[in-house]
C-alpha cells in the first residue's frame, strides 16, 4: 500500500500563476529564453502513482540497507559505486542501490567524456524533466540567494569557532530590501518556502527517504525555473540550518531560546562538540557543493542570450544537467537537515557511526563533480562573452569617433576614459586633486597615450613644449596603458603615482578604469604599440591628427593647433638643411652657420674609426686653410657607450662632442620622428620627397658599426656619408686635393663620395621597434625598388656594457655556443 504524504496540501504542485504581462518581450537571458519556450500546462502524469512507486515501506528497508552498503566503499577508491534496487514490475528505480552497478569517474580522470557513465542518470534526468513544467512566474533568485548565502556564512563562521555572534541573525539593509523587493515579484514566495522546509523536515522523520522527500520537493516546485527550485530548497534549508546555529549562539543569554535549546537538546551538542567534528565537517563540506552548484546554476540562467546561444554544444551539455544537478541539490539538502535533526535528537554514542556522514560526503563528491563542469563551462562561456562585449564597445567607439557628429568633446572623452559619472576620472596634477571630465569641454584636448615606462627626457620636452604654449586653449591629459592580464602590484602603483606627480597637466585617476575594448582601439586605429602617442581631439571631439606627437618633438609649441593639416603646412615650409636636423639642441652649432663655417656631424661607436676619420679630417682641413667644425652626436641608442666614446673623445680632443646626453636622445628622437611623420602623412612612395630619402639613409647607417657623416657649409648639407666611404674618401685626399683646393672642399669631397659610391651600393637596413608603428611598405633610398621586410631579433649587451669596468660582464661560452 502506497505511503501517503506527509501533508496532502504541502506536497501538491502549486496551482501555476497567470503570466504578468501578455506582451513579449526581446530574451534577455538564457531563463527568460526557456521561460519562453515552455508551455503553461503540466504534463500528463499521476503524482500519486509516482509516490506510491517510491514510498512503500519493503522498498524503503531495502533502500537503506542497499545504501549502507554502497556506502561502505573504502577511502581509496577511485569511483563511487551504487547499485539500483528492483521495482515491482521488475525493471530498475533511479534509486542508487545494489542491482545494478553505477559508477561515477574521478574528475581528475575524467577526459572529456560525459561525467556520468551509466543509464540510471539518464533515466533519473527523464523522470525529473517530466516533472518539470515552468509557467511565466518570475523569481529574482539572486537577492533570495544572496540572503541564503548571508544565513550560511554566518552560521558555519560559528560551526567552526571563528567567531561568537551574541543577538539574533543580523540582515544588512541594503540587502535585505533588495531581498525583499525581489520576493514581490511572487507574492507567495514565503509560503512556497516553508512548505519545502516542512517536507524536507518532516519527510525523513515520517519513514519517507531522501530521494522521495526530493521527488516530491520537485513536484511542489514544478513550475519553477530550475535556478529557482535550487535557489527555494536552499532557502528552505537555510531555514533549518541557521535556526540551529542561531540557538546556538543566544541560547546561553536569552531565556526563550535557552528553553528552546534544551528541548532540541543542544547544550549536549555543545559541551561535546568534538565528538560531532566528522558530523560536522561532512555537512559543512556539503552545503559548499551545494552552494556552489546552485550559483552555477543561477548564473547559467543569468547568461545574456544575445552572446550566447543554448544551441551551442558547450551550453547545451551543461543545460542537459540540470535536471540530474538540481535533483542532487535537493536530494542533499533533505539529507543535510535530516543529519542536522539527528543530531538534536540522538544519544551521543549513536553519533560515533559513519554511515550518515559517508553519505553527506557521497553527495558532496557527487555535487562537486557536477558543479566543476558547469564551472569550467560557465569560466569559457564568461570569457566568450567578454570577448563578445569587447568587441561590441570597440565598434561602437569607432562609430562614435569616427562617424558621429557631437555638440562638443565629453561624449568622446566619456567614452574612452570613464562613462561613470558618479566618481571625477581625472586628476588635476597641479591642483592635486580629482576633477570630472567636464573640466575640459569645449577644449582642445590632447591625449597622451603611454605606458608606465614613459621616460624623463620625454617628459621634459613635452612639458616645456606644454608651458610655452599655455596661452593656446589646449589641455593635456594622460592615459597610461598597461597588460589587462598582469597583476595589479604595488611597485607599479607606486610608478604611476611617481610619474603622475611629475606632471603639470592632467591625469586618470586610476589606471584600472581604462577598458580593454579601448586599448584595442588605442592599438588597432591609433596605432599605440608602446611608445607614447598625442592624439588630438578638437572641441567637437573629432581626431585632427592620429598622434601629433612627431610634431612636438620636431616644433614643439610652433605646430599648435597639432592638426594634420598644420603638420602639412609645416613640411612645406621645410627643406632639407643642417638647421631642420640640430634646430636648438646646440646653440654652438646654429652659430657656425651663420658663419658659413664647414661643418660635419658624424656618429657611429667604433673608437678606431672616430680616432682616423677626425685626424684625417683636420689635417685636410689644415691644409687647405679651412675652418672645419665636427660635432661628435652618438647613436641612437647604446647610451652608456656613447657616454664613454664622449668621454674619450674629449679627454683626446678629437672633436666637439655632446657631453649631455639629453641633447644626443633629443637629436635621434627628433630624426625618428621626422620619419615617422612623413610615413603618417602617407609620404613612404614619394619620389620626390628628398627629406625622407636622406633620413632613410641616416637611419640606415646609424644601424651599421662603421659610422657615418655629414658635411655641411652652412646650413646647406653637402653629403650624407656612410662612415667607411668617407674615410676612404680622407684617406684618398691626395686624388682629389687638386679640385678642392681649386673648387673648394664641398664640391671635390661631394664629386669623390659620389665616385665611390656609385661602384659599391651600401645596403640599406631600416629598423623598427616593436613599441613602433611600421609602414607597410617601404622604398630604397638609393636604388627607389621597394625593399624587403624582416624581423629581427637584436641584443646589444647595453646592460653588460653599463657595468663593465675594462672587466667583461658576458657569460662564458661554451664550446657549443658561436
């Protein structure tokens, strides 16, 4: 004869509610998109018949002994085995039992095959599926499980010692009503969830077994999502679990709950509180899985369906667990509470058997099997998704920067530093303090774009171009780009804040509000690949140059407005000559030209070269009754060595050397950025474009060991040498000292260079960082064929150098190594 339930009227489904609202509305998550594919009509079935099937009293006698000896498995097993008892009709229950075997894989071998091998689940799954009818009811389970986390995290805190709580449970404000506003949504959530607390407490203690007590939580809540079935059981069992816990706390100071505690007998459980260690550990250790399993859960329907699909494979997997996941986390929180009621109503040395708690650690490995693969699936599906929204944002800020016309710049400016207007996102380094975005409406306004290893030297020429030219409407403000994925450290704290201090104009506040759709933008259509850039904004927003930052370098305050169309002007204006090279850095040299005086620039670092190429120079020089001046400049890079080919060239008197190295990092940056603001002008085919051809080749020998020159006489530039032609140019002084002395030095060194050149072409070898735009194309300067493209990975032991003292700093080689 079939068990009758414990309350007829508790265990009835619930009579399904009228939908809210006929209209239809756009999905916006993966629960509102089942919610709109489900029917309002139960399916056909007869409750009492599937009680019945489960309830009598042979089957629940076998069931526990079946149950005793599934649980017996030793520690050491890989695989937890239960078995299905025989039915009446004699097929199989989805009971765990002895009849036939069910065995669930150890995650850890588990390789990408279904987590659950035999069919038992799958016909577990069917039944609950079958008992499965959501209505248009909406639950906010978010604010409910928020509150049931609360409950549980400050009754296991004192479970386990780590703190005494005196005065009943608190609930913060904020969440209790965002809690309760979420509850009105469905008026009869509290009923709802003090009849799954009666069943799940009275069921067990009436005969009914777990899986039972569950079969018929699942029938009550029938037309629930499955987010919302966890989120109700689990509020239900909160119900049980922080009443104890509470009585716990206060009994010992409030006479109702001091009577309320001695009759559930809970003094006993206190004085002997470590013979209920393993009780305990086994519960606390499943409402973790529990909890667990009902955030993935809940957060699967909370997955935006306009970037994810519950077509796609990944999803549809994780979606075709939630029949078996839900029924375990209902299935354990009968056994939770069914533990904890044992223990307020056992004698002490009953307690001292394992079966129970090898059975609540059987559903936490069950649990955690299960809410593991959600987890992984939910960790690629929120990477997917970001991925997704990133891409989203970037399109829409280069819509809104490119294609929209705007009132003024906030808009712009909203969108690539901080859309929160709630905080002030800027930092005024002058005023110390944070300030809001509208500080710089209506403003020309350029952005800085760098990362934290902007140099000093950089920062001086930017702040002096910045204070000259104050009087212009112009505001700097500057965004430091740092990797998303490395950790946020103190050290670069630390560095932001140190340069941040350094600065006269403004800043972000935090580095951190900076999103990665916009540094992708900042990438991709500005071209920041490390080095810093000066995008321009116009008081509307618009880009007028995509990095005027190669104009402030070249002309600091001159180029203002910083337009691209000043930076043509400006070019045109321009011509190839000895005072577009130096301009200020060397008052010395701007001085001989307007002497008129010979003049030669040479660079390169090999010291027996500089030694033969300025004696040579000098003795020509002396002996045709000429004034010839020459300027050591260094190289581009390898600064602690031209430090030390200065210091020798001074000590020897060789020539005129740059003893600041600020003025040789100033000279090279200027002629790198001369380049680089033709190849943005779009100048990299012209073959007319002398300026660019001669950079090209100064940028080309700069890279040699072999050094290089110019002579010029005045400003006018006679030759651009490589360093080996032009000393074999002085060496052959004799060939060529007739001319000269007849029609000067400039004319018969230029006609021999010429002469030499023409028999051996000198490979040109143009080198790009990567922290470096790099055009697409490229043609010699010599020969005008395009040339071809390489990568190249470089060392040049600067670091070792640095520290050497006549001592080599270089490792040993090996006698493998060449």
């Amino acid at each position: 004869m079939a068990a009758t339930p414990v309350n007829s009227q508790l265990t009835a489904p619930l009579a399904p509610l009228q939908p809210q609202s006929q209209a239809q509305t756009q999905p916006q998550t993966l629960r509102d998109a089942e919610r709109e594919r489900v029917t309002y009509s139960a399916p056909l079935r007869d409750p009492e018949r599937e009680r019945a099937a489960f309830s009598t009293p042979q089957m629940r006698e076998r069931e526990r002994e079946r149950e005793r000896a599934a649980y017996s498995v030793p520690d050491d097993s890989r695989a937890l085995q239960l078995r299905a008892p025989e039915r009446s009709d004699g097929g199989y229950s989805t009971m765990p039992g002895e009849s036939r075997a069910l065995r669930f894989r150890d995650p850890e071998r588990s390789h990408g095959g279904s987590l659950f091998l035999a069919s038992d689940d799958h016909t577990l799954a069917k039944q609950i599926e079958k008992l499965h009818s959501p209505d248009a009811r909406n639950v906010n389970v978010r604010p409910l499980l928020r509150l049931v986390e609360e409950v549980i995290e400050a009754a296991t805190q004192t479970a386990e010692g780590h703190a005494a709580v005196t005065g009943t449970l608190a609930l913060r404000d904020r969440s209790e009503r965002v809690a309760l506003q979420g509850l009105e949504e469905v008026t009869d959530s509290p009923l709802v969830i003090e009849k799954v607390h009666a069943e799940i407490t009275t069921g067990p203690i009436c005969g009914l077994d777990t899986h039972t007590t569950a079969i018929h939580v699942l029938e009550m809540l029938s037309h629930f999502s499955w987010e919302a079935k966890v989120v109700l059981t689990m509020a239900a069992f909160a119900l049980t679990y922080g009443d104890f816990w509470l009585l716990v706390q206060i009994y010992a100071t409030n006479p109702l709950a001091k009577s309320m505690a001695l009759i559930k007998g809970l003094p006993m459980i206190v004085e002997h509180v470590g013979a209920y260690k393993r009780q305990f550990e086994a519960i606390s250790n499943l409402i973790k899985s529990m909890l667990e399993t009902t955030k993935c859960i809940v957060e699967f329907g909370e997955l935006p369906t306009s970037y994810i699909s519950t077509e796609d494979a990944e999803v549809k997997a994780a979606l075709n667990l939630f029949p078996t996941a839900v029924y375990w986390v209902i299935r354990s929180a009968v056994a939770a509470t069914t533990q904890i009621s044992i223990l307020t109503s056992t004698r002490l040395e009953i307690l001292t058997a394992t079966a129970e708690a090898w059975e609540l650690s059987n559903h936490a490995h069950k649990l955690k099997t299960i809410s593991d693969h959600l987890r992984r699936v939910l960790t690629a599906m929120y990477k997917l998704i970001d991925e997704k929204m990133e891409e989203e944002l970037y399109r829409r800020i280069r819509i809104f920067v490119y294609e929209k016309v705007h009132m003024d710049n906030i808009a712009v400016l909203k969108l690539l530093i901080s859309e929160d207007d709630s905080v002030p996102s800027l930092y005024d380094c002058q005023a110390k303090r944070r300030v809001h975005l509208d500080k710089l409406r209506r403003r020309n306004v350029l952005l800085l774009i760098s990362g934290l290893d902007i140099t000093h030297e950089e920062l001086y020429i930017l702040e002096q171009a910045y204070t000259e030219s104050r009087t212009h409407a112009y505001e700097i403000v500057w965004i430091p780009v740092v990797d998303q994925s490395s950790q946020w450290t103190d050290a670069m704290r630390l560095q932001f804040e140190t340069l941040q201090a350094s600065m006269p104009w403004y800043t972000v506040h935090d580095l951190k509000i900076i999103r990665k759709a916009v540094i992708k933008f900042f990438r991709q259509d500005w071209h920041f690949y490390g080095k810093p850039i000066l995008v321009v904004l116009d008081p509307q927003g618009r880009v007028v140059s995509p990095n005027a930052i190669h104009m402030m370098w070249i002309w600091q305050s001159e180029a203002f407005p910083f337009t691209s169309a000043r930076e043509e002007e400006l070019w045109q204006k321009q011509i190839w000559n000895l005072e577009l090279l130096v301009n200020a850095i060397d008052q010395r040299i701007l001085e001989w030209i307007r002497e008129g005086k010979y003049i030669i620039l040479y660079g390169g670092d090999n010291l027996k070269w500089i030694r033969d190429f300025t004696t040579r120079g000098k003795n020509i020089a002396r002996d045709l009754r000429v004034a010839v001046e020459m300027v050591y400049v260094g190289k581009s890079h390898h600064k602690d060595m031209v430090q030390k080919l200065c210091s020798a060239i001074a000590v020897e008197q060789l020539s005129h050397c740059w003893q600041d190295p600020n003025q040789v990092w100033y000279f090279w940056t200027r002629l790198e950025s001369m380049f680089h603001s033709k190849m943005q002008l779009g100048r990299m085919r012209d073959h007319s474009d002398i300026t660019l051809q001669e950079l090209q080749r100064l940028q080309s020998f700069d890279k040699g060991h072999e050094g290089w020159a110019i002579l010029a006489k005045g400003s006018n530039i006679i030759v651009n040498a490589h360093g080996r032609l032009a000393l074999t140019v002085l060496e052959d002084y004799e060939k060529w000292e007739e001319r000269a002395k007849k029609e000067g030095l400039e004319v018969a060194f230029a006609a021999y260079y010429q002469e030499l050149y023409m028999k051996e072409y000198i490979c040109s070898r143009i080198e790009f960082p990567f922290t470096a735009r790099m055009p697409d194309h490229m043609l010699c300067p010599d020969c005008r064929r395009e040339m071809q493209k390489f990568k190249t990975f470089r060392c040049c032991h600067e670091d070792a150098i640095a520290g050497s003292s006549g001592v080599s700093n270089y490792p040993p080689i090996t006698p493998y190594e060449t």
